[in-house]
C-alpha cells in the first residue's frame, strides 16, 4: 500500500466517523424536539418488578 | 387516576446476551496485559497470578449473580449498593463503574489504532480510535439487542482462534512447538525463568493477573433489559466466568510454552507473538483477527456498561436527571451513551494506554473491596426466605472474605508499582463524595430514589 492510499483511507475514515457522529446528533435532537422532556426522562427502576408481581399476583418469597 | 405513560428499556436480552457482554468486555486481557505478569513474577508467578485472580473473580462472580438476580435495574453494583449500603456507597460505585469502563474503552480503541498503524506507518490512529467509538456508539444507539447479538459473534470468533492458537501449537506433541521443557533448563548467569523473582515476584504479579478476568461483574448491567433476569444473569455470568478460567488457562499455557518469558514479559501482543511462533500462517492470520475482534467487543460492551451506570445515576438525580433519558423508538439510554463518547475520545486522544487503564483497574478494585461489605449486609437486611432470588451463592459468608482479603492482596501489589496513580484516584474520589454529600445530595427527589417493590428490610 502506498502513502498516498493509506492517506486516502484515513480521508475515508474520517467521512465515515463525521457522517456517524452527524447522524447520532440529528437524531438526537429530533428527539429532543419531537417529544414531551418529562416523558424522555420517566424510566422508573422497579417498573419489571411492578409488572411481575401484577402478572402472577405475586408476593415476595425465599427460594 | 390515570397513570403517566412511561419509557423503559426493552427487555429482550437472553444468557447469550448477558455471556457476550461479560466475556467480551474481558476477553481482550488474555490477548495482551495479562503478560506482565510473567515480567514480574516468571511463568510460575503468571500462573499463581491466574488462579489467584480466577478465585478473586469466582466470587466477584457469585455474589454479583445472587444480588443482580434480585435487583433488576440498570445500574448493576450502583443499584445494588443505593438499596443495600445507601446513597453514598451508591454514589462512588457509580464512578467507579463508570470510569473503569470508559478507561477500558479508551484503551481498547487505543489498542486498534496501534494495531491498525502496524499495517502501514501512514495510516493514522487517532482516525481509527474516532471511527471505533464512532461505530460502537451508534450500535448501541441503535438498540442494545443488535449490539449484544453482534458482541455474541465477534467475542464468539475471538474466543475460537484461542483455541485455534491451542490446536496450532501441537499441545499434543510437547517439545515439537510447545517448548515447555526449556522452562526448567537454566542457563548459567540468567534468570531461573519460573520465578526470577521470588516470592516477591509472585505478589508483584497479582495486579496484571486480573487483566484475565477485569470487566466480568459488568453482566449485571444488563439486569434491567433481560427478559428474565434472575434466570440470564447467573447463566450469563457463570458460563463467562467458566469461558474465562478456560481461555486463561489455555493463554498461559500456549503463550509461556511458545515464547521465552523475557519477550513475553514485555510483548505488546502476546498471543499474536505466541502465533508468529507456531510459523503457521493461518494461526498467524487468526490471531490477527482475534486481536482485533477482542478490542472491538471489549469496547462495545465498555459503552453498554458505562452508559448504564451513567443513566441509573441521572434517573435517580445522583448527576442531573437529562441524563436518565430514555430513546422513544429505540428504548436505549441514549444521552447517556452520546455524553460519555468525548470523554472516551479524550482519554484515547491521549495515547497513555497504561495510565488510562492503571485507573479502570484501580476503579474495578475499589468496587471489589465494596462488594463483599455489600453482599453481607444483603443477607443481614434480607435473609433467606424474605425476598426472591434467581441464584443462591454457596458458602456464605466465606467468598465476601476470600475477596475482601483479594482485592487488599491486589491493592498492596499495586502500591509497589503505581502508588501515584493510587493516591490520586483516591484523591478524585474523595473530593467527588464531598461534592456529592454537600451539594448533589441536597437535589435528589427521595420519592424517586427506592421505587423497588421490595419488603421492608429486616430490623426497619
């Protein structure tokens, strides 16, 4: 391979990597803007314990 | 009353999953690091260095599978400390997690930049470092299902050119390839090759042993997108550990009975070395590939794990709350996973591949020594039989110790080689606690903090 072909890889990486980053941050912002903030940040831990317990009606118990 | 909709992560994750993410954040050690311990302590010391760091994580293993199979929330050791040790223990496992594996991502998309510039000195790393995060970042943007399905593959392929390193060196006709017999012939005036070092070399050794096994406890990461998470997560996790204990095993042996212990001592890539000794080409190519692969899946899951830790704490408000963001369509905490991307850059911008990963492993350590303190008072609060759990850990309490007595083993074994390095991120998290105590803490909404339908724990 010669410099001038290695150079022009790193020219291709390069595109890949700002075309990627650029899609991430349009994305992103889409987001951003599309959607309610609260409902963006309304993941609660404990929500698959809740659903488990209502599918089989459940109480806590010992193995 | 009608509830709020809510955004959560998508549970679709299997053991596969759970295995992919642990062994391929690890997998990578036995590629290149866990060689410096034959520097330090000879073959022998390599291999006290293996078991010992193999028991260390046995029980890292163990204890994470009993209380992640409990606590099923993203978050992994961060949850499972805010519930079991309080805020501030919660707090700096938080760091901890997320540090180490952003440091090994770095590190790793370091590793491929030089790998990448070896084929020819004018392509540049850096361009090489920036594409690898690039990729993986937008992987894990994009779901964390395709993400952990493609770690399964490439960790998959890695794992099986060790195993074709195994088969290339003849391990069935010793003395041919494998030239384990020079080990115990030694020259006049040089080193015994065993244990140049003594016993002291032994110790010294035991901070580069856990290079075979360093990232294994990220499985639990994952616990609030498994399917079944007291099911996946100890399937997941002991069948990582296993295929860790057999590829470690098998890189010592190959990589000390193909190489002389001085070049393998300070190889940059061991087992691509251990390759070029067996003269086979398609073990050569192999190897090549599998190096590759190893830093490509320790990275991917680097992101995954990071990104989780750094969520959990932003939807508890332990960092702003933007940052507890959930994707709509692809259900991934996605500001979490773009705010870490410029700090791994950063840090691989640097190019101080054994400074960044000094500080993963002394974050990965710190959170060693918190586990076992975490795992007996689990079962103080919440003995056997008040709560379900998905897996049992046997013994109990004697592995909390064994790791406690480990990780201070590792600790001391560090000091001698980089105490300035220990002293400072002691330093770093210290002033963070107090930022945290006086300032963070103040913020946090307690109603959000324990939303865990649990049972009261015992003596409340």
């Amino acid at each position: 391979m010669s410099d001038g072909t290695a150079q022009l890889i790193n020219y291709v990486v390069w595109a890949i990597s700002i075309g990627i980053f650029g899609w991430l941050i349009i994305d992103a912002l889409r987001i951003e803007t599309t959607y309610d903030r609260d409902l963006l940040v309304s993941s609660r831990e404990g929500e698959i314990e809740k659903e488990i317990q209502a599918e089989h009606h459940d109480t806590p118990q010992g193995v | 009353m009608v509830e709020q909709a809510r955004l959560s992560l998508l549970r679709v994750l299997g053991p596969l999953h759970v295995w992919a993410l642990g062994v391929g954040i690890v997998l990578v050690g036995e590629f290149m690091g866990w060689n410096f311990t034959v520097a330090k302590g000879g073959v022998f010391g390599a291999l006290v260095a293996c078991w010992f760091a193999g028991i260390l994580y046995s029980c890292v293993a163990m204890i994470d599978s009993e209380v992640s199979s409990t606590v099923a929330s993203a978050g992994g050791q961060y949850a499972q400390a805010k519930h079991i040790l309080g805020p501030l223990a919660a707090f700096n496992l938080g760091l901890f997690l997320i540090f180490e594996y952003s440091m090994l991502e770095a590190a790793d998309a370091i590793v491929i930049g030089a790998i990448v510039q070896q084929l020819h000195p004018a392509l540049s790393p850096t361009a090489f470092v920036v594409l690898t995060i690039a990729f993986l970042t937008w992987l894990n943007y994009r779901g964390v299902h395709t993400s952990l399905t493609f770690n399964a593959v490439i960790t998959g392929v890695a794992f099986l050119t060790i195993i074709a390193l195994l088969f290339g060196s003849e391990f069935w006709n010793p003395g041919k390839i494998i030239k384990t017999e020079e080990l115990f012939t030694q020259l006049p005036g040089h080193a015994d090759p065993k244990s140049p070092y003594g016993w002291l070399g032994f110790l010294a050794a035991l901070q580069f042993g856990i290079w075979y096994y360093l990232g294994i406890e990220g499985t639990c990461q994952t616990a609030e997108e498994c399917r079944s998470a007291p099911r996946a997560l100890p399937i997941g996790t002991m069948s990582g550990l296993i295929t860790l204990l057999i590829a470690a095993t098998i890189t010592w042996y190959v990589g000390t009975g193909l190489v002389d212990w001085v070049t393998l001592g300070s190889s940059a890539y061991p087992l691509y070395d251990a390759a070029l000794a067996t003269g086979k080409q398609w073990v050569i190519v192999l190897l090549f590939i599998g190096t590759i692969l190893s830093c490509l899946a320790s990275a991917n899951g680097c992101i995954n794990d990071a990104s989780r830790a750094w969520f959990a704490m932003g939807r508890d408000q332990f960092i702003p709350k933007f940052f507890g963001g959930v994707h709509p369509k692809y259900k991934t905490p996605y500001r979490a996973i773009l705010f870490l991307v410029p700090i791994a850059i950063a840090f691989g911008y640097t190019g101080l591949l054994d400074q960044v990963i000094t500080f993963s492993i002394m974050s990965g350590l710190l959170m060693y020594a918190i586990m076992p303190i975490n795992m007996i008072r689990f079962r103080r609060l919440y003995p056997m039989g008040s709560i379900k759990r998905g897996y049992v850990y046997p013994f109990h309490p004697f592995p909390s110790y064994v790791l406690l007595l480990f990780a201070a083993a590792t600790f001391v074994a560090i000091y001698f080689g980089y105490w300035r390095n220990m002293v400072a991120a002691l330093l770093f998290y210290l002033f963070a606690s107090i930022w945290f105590v006086y300032h963070r803490y103040k913020m946090v909404d307690r109603s959000r903090l324990y939303t865990m339908p649990w049972p009261r724990p015992k003596g409340y």
